[in-house]
C-alpha cells in the first residue's frame, strides 16, 4: 500500500533569533534595559541599582516573554490601539447606503482591512469577459480570484491523496520558478442550510400515498444527515507584486492593461495545472461576482435581490453595519464570527487534514477556511535555507561545547535543516505557509459555543491560536478571498 506523505517543517518559525531565540530587536532593547542598573553598580549606588534591575527586568519581560503568540509588550500596544478606536468610535461601521446617504454604486464601500484595496476592470480575458483585478494599495499586488469546483478530497484514497499533493506540490514550486505569481490563497466557505430548500423540494414531490415504511426510512435519513450534508464553496486569490509586474507590464504596453496582460499570461498557465488538481471548473470573477462574494463572506445568508440580476454592486459589497470589534469576536450584518490561526504541529501533517475544521455541527453555522501559500524564489529560497541550517548547527555545536544538554529537540531542528537544504538542491521551493479558520452564527447564539466546536475539532491535530484584538481583520484573512492573509516580508528569511 501507498505509504501517505507527512507534511513536515511547516511549524517552522519566522525570523527565529540567534541569540536564545530573540530576534535582533529584542536583544537590542535588552541590552539597552540593562544598561541603566550596570551603570548605578559601577558608580556604587546600589539603591538606584536595585530599582534599575527591579524596572529592567519589568521592561526586559515585557519585550521577551511571549502571551499567545505574542510578546507582552505588543500585547499592550495593540490593547492600547483597540481601546482608542473603541472609544473614539473610530473601529465602528456604517455603510453610506445603511446611513442614507447619496452614493455611486460603482464605488466600493469597505470596512477595515478592505479599505485600502481598490477593484479595477481588467481587459478580456480569452473571451470570458472582463476581469476584477484586486489592487492592493499598501503592499502594491495585484490579485485575480477565481470560483472553483472541486469534488473534494474526503472520499478519495490514499493513493489519490498521494497525486493530488504531488501535484500540488508541483503547482507551488512553478509558481516559484515562474517569479510572476507569488501568492496563492485558497478559501473554503460552508453554506449555511436551515433546510427550508429542501423542505420545500420535498413537499413538492411527497406522494401521498407513499408508503409508511418508505416515509419512515426518509425521515430517519433526514434527522441523521441534515447536519453532515453541508454544501461548500471553494475560491482561489491568485496574485503578483508590483515589482515582479512591472517589467513584463511595460514590455506589454504599460499602465493598468499592461499589468493586467502579464497575469492574465500567469493564469492561463495556472489554469492547467488546476484542472490537474481535479477542478472541474474555474470562473475567474469579475467585479459584480467579487462583490457578491466579498458580501456572503459578512453576510453568509445574504440574498440576491430581484434588482441585482447582473451581480452585487460595489456599494453594497460590504457589511451595513458593525459595531467596534469585541477583543474575541466580531459582529457584522446580524452575524457573529470567531477567528483563529492554525497552528502546524511539529509532528507533521497529512494532506486534507484540516478537512475536520469544517464539520460543521448545527444548521445555519457557517465555517470558512483560509489557506496562504507564497513561494520563494529561488534566490530567497537557498539564502532562507542556508541561513536557516547555519544557525541550527552552531546553536547546536555551542550547548555542547559549554556543557549543555542537547535535546531532542535541538536534534530534530538541525536534521530538519540539513534536509530542507537537501531538498531545495534538489529543485524543490520553500513556501510561506499561513492557516485561518473562522466560525459564524447569527448573533442570536452563543458564539463560545460555536468556537468550542471549532477548538474540539482541532484538539489532538492542531494548536488555534485565537486572534484577540484583531478579530476584524482575521474575518478577512480566513472568509474574504482577496488575498489578503500573509504579512509582508521584511528583512531575514524564516
């Protein structure tokens, strides 16, 4: 039998430091915490010393211990961040068209996050219409979103999985070597279904004369399976930076449509090998499509109007209203989500493992899945590893030499090192990895709930870390496919 691949090394951290693992900043500000009690002990006041070493080591705590993921001191600031917008009124939303006012349907109308992207009409794409390009004002990309069909992958075997991420695999490292594309973000979203759809069906098509053993069987077969038989909707945020566009868009005439042909050349390859991915359909989207669903994703039970039969305008593309975000959830148009961050374990994962993460439990729940792939050049790639394995090796080396022990630990990090290396020799990528999986409900229920279904999901495959005091912004990152979901990259690799 197919042995199925693990997915290690994804718990790999970012910019991990050198220095006891503090990243170059830390040190600095403790370095610089220390020196007020070094210089109270060379004078010989020991009173000032005392309280130097008592505020120092306030200070040194404050920027070195981590609280959920988080270092205290930022911890603060973002606190301090989220009251001032609470109190100001600053974190709170209204549409104009809730508030009454005159507006231009054309003109996007988002919350947050959204704010600062702007959706502009891109040229023909192989005669399927004009597409919505997603431009990024703050990181300069420029993003296309496509709907997908896919069957799904909780029915295949073992061996299917197998192909599926070989191909994958495949997919990310051409994106790589191409250098145009360089982000891929992947959304999977719940329907919420109260069953009043099929309630009606079944209503219409009852034989009255059916018979009871038959009617009996039916029944049964609704109560056990009307929560399990969810359906789901799959989108794909393909997209390019202003840098790695701009060559190519001038040899194509420059400006907005110059950009636009130079992806539109990118898609059309990443076409085929999504179709090698068993996608039986993509539909990239133009603007009222992208509108409608940017607006499902606030609002899950949003219908389509009557007078909106060519899409959603712009206007209406996001939430009415919103009250400031609570510090552990976020309330939008009469829902209320809750939003984490995946956390890879050490030990590996399985293709498809976070197929558990959107079980949803109770109807009208919704669930929304996220997945941010941005692979490295080549450059970047053998600078990430390179630095990466120099760094496991001498920490190693040097807890050895002063008489430290060695864990197990430390010994699987510089394996995992010297194999990533290895690897990328051997053609392979490294690809930035991030995960978010949101939870929904009317604001009627309990929403802690509704998050402790998604936390018993988890339990036993992976960590959540529950994204507090951004809870706006995470709904984006997880249930909002316009690629927005990786921080920039700055500085050092991995």
């Amino acid at each position: 039998m197919t042995t199925p691949r693990i997915y290690r090394g994804l718990a790999h951290r970012e910019h991990a430091g050198w220095l006891m693992g503090l990243t170059a900043p830390q040190a600095i500000a403790c370095v610089l915490l220390a020196v007020p009690a070094v210089l109270a002990l060379s004078a010989g006041q020991l009173r000032q010393a005392a309280l130097a070493v008592v505020l120092g080591g306030l200070g040194i705590a404050l920027v070195v211990v981590p609280v959920a993921g988080r270092p205290a001191a930022r911890w603060v600031g973002h606190w301090l961040a989220h009251r001032l917008g609470t109190v100001t009124g600053w974190s709170a939303w209204q549409s104009r068209a809730a508030a009454g006012e005159c507006v231009t349907l054309d003109e996007p109308d988002l919350p947050g996050t959204l704010a600062r992207l702007s959706f502009v009409d891109g040229p023909v794409y192989k005669d399927r219409g004009r597409l919505c390009l997603v431009h990024d004002t703050v990181e300069g990309r420029w993003t296309a979103v496509a709907r997908l069909t896919h069957r799904g992958v909780g029915l295949t075997s073992d061996e299917d999985r197998l192909l599926l991420a070989a191909r994958l695999g495949t997919l990310l490292r051409a994106a790589g070597h191409r250098e145009v594309l360089d982000r891929l973000s992947i959304y999977v979203r719940t329907v919420p279904d109260d069953g009043a759809e099929y309630e009606a069906w079944r209503a219409a098509h009852q034989v009255p004369d059916a018979p009871a053993l038959a009617v009996a069987a039916t029944e049964e077969l609704r109560r056990t399976t009307a929560v399990a038989c969810v359906r789901h909707e799959l989108f794909l945020a393909a997209s390019a930076s202003e840098d790695a566009l701009r060559k190519p868009a001038a040899a194509a005439g420059g400006g907005i449509a110059g950009r636009a042909h130079a992806l539109y050349r990118a898609l059309d390859g990443l076409e085929d090998q999504l179709r090698g991915l068993d996608c039986t359909s993509i539909t990239w989207l133009d603007g009222p499509a992208l509108a409608e669903a940017i607006r499902t994703g606030f609002n899950p039970l949003a219908p389509r109007r009557p007078d909106e039969v060519d899409g959603v305008p712009w206007a209406k593309a996001g939430p009415s209203t919103a009250p400031p975000p609570a510090v552990r959830s976020y309330t939008h148009d009469g829902h209320t989500s809750v939003t984490y961050s995946i956390q890879m374990p050490d030990e590996g994962v399985l293709f498809g493992s976070l197929a558990p993460l959107l079980a949803v439990k109770t109807p009208g729940e919704r669930r929304a899945l996220a997945v941010h792939y941005e692979p490295l050049d080549a450059r970047a790639t053998r600078r990430a590893v390179r630095g990466d394995r120099q760094r496991m090796t001498v920490l190693r080396d040097l807890k050895a030499r002063k008489g430290f022990a060695v864990t197990a630990t430390d010994d699987r990090a510089a394996q995992e090192a010297h194999a990533h290396e290895r690897a990328v020799a051997a053609g392979h990528s490294i690809v930035r990895l991030a995960a978010a999986v949101t939870v929904t409900v009317p604001v009627g229920w309990d929403v802690e709930d509704a998050a402790a279904g998604v936390e018993n999901d988890a339990a036993g495959r992976f960590q959540l870390l529950r994204l507090e005091l951004a809870q706006d912004s995470a709904l984006v990152a997880a249930a909002i496919p316009v690629g927005i979901g990786l921080p920039r990259l700055r500085g050092g690799l991995l």
